[in-house]
C-alpha cells in the first residue's frame, strides 16, 4: 500500500488506475465535417436531428434515405419499386452536391420490408450503378421503418475524390 500524508491508503491498483487517461483524452477527434441537408427536408432533419450526409474527408456517410416528400411524408404508397428509384433519385443528388456519382458508392445497406420485392428489384439499382464498379451490399428484412407506409430505406458510404477506391 501506498500511503500519502493526510489521505487514506492508495492500492497500487488504484494508483494505476488514476495514472490511466479518461476515455475523452484517448477518444480520437473526430474531423471538421461537412454536412448537407437536403434543401426540402431542412426543417425536418434539423427538428429530428440528422444530416443527410456527413463528409469526414475520407468517406461521404449518407443517411438511410426513404420516399418522402417536401412535407416529410412518405410518398409512392403500397410501390415498391417506385419509392426504390426515388430513393435512389435522392441518393443522387447527394452524390452529385459532393461531385461523386454512384461509381464512388463503396457501401450500401438497403432495409426492406419484402425481401422478394428487392430481389425483384436488383434490375432497376443496377441502373444506377451500370455495370460497376459495385458497392458491397447488404439487404435487411425489417418489420418496419419510420413511417408504416415506407417500404425500403437505403444508406449509402463512397469514396471521396483522392482517395483511393
């Protein structure tokens, strides 16, 4: 035991464990980022509290993006394949404010609630995507998404200019 004048006694665990650095010291910084805001969904994102994309100089994240209008309510009701090419729209014109297209597309998840309809539906992505390069790609069977009448959310991450794909 370790004894300081004044001061109950100090294990030598305990003295190790005061020495180690708290987790905020040896969290890394995160980067200055850049976030975009789909001009129409401003508000909304802002009061839910998201981006649709942050930018950390390396990789562009872009959030699950669904069918929804300026109002922030869903769109394409009961057709799947309408509210997947507007998605994919969306994701677009993401892509293009950060001067990528989906050739930078580098990870992509899609969350549906019918997986029979996104294997329906492989022929119209690959149209966004011609014939590659190709993201790695997961799909997801969920219940549900945020609003009930939504069926496929889809969350993207590509490379940024000067990396190297």
């Amino acid at each position: 035991m370790i004894f300081h004048r004044g001061s109950t006694p100090m294990s030598p665990l305990t003295q190790i464990f005061k020495s180690v650095r708290q987790p905020d010291q040896w969290r890394p910084k995160m980067p200055d980022c850049d976030h975009f805001f789909l001009p129409e969904w401003q508000a909304a994102q802002r009061e839910i509290g998201f981006a649709q994309a942050v930018s950390d100089g390396r990789l562009l994240h872009i959030s699950g993006t669904t069918s929804l209008d300026a109002d922030f309510k869903p769109l394409h009701v009961g057709d799947f394949n309408a509210q997947f090419e507007f998605v994919y729209r969306q994701i677009g014109r993401t892509l293009t404010e950060f001067g990528l297209s989906f050739a930078n597309v580098v990870r992509e998840i899609m969350y549906v609630t019918d997986m029979d309809a996104l294997a329906a539906a492989i022929p119209l992505r690959k149209t966004f995507y011609g014939n590659g390069p190709f993201p790695a790609s997961t799909g997801i069977e969920v219940r549900r998404l945020l609003f009930p009448e939504l069926l496929v959310e889809i969350q993207v991450d590509a490379l940024l200019p000067g990396q190297r794909n």
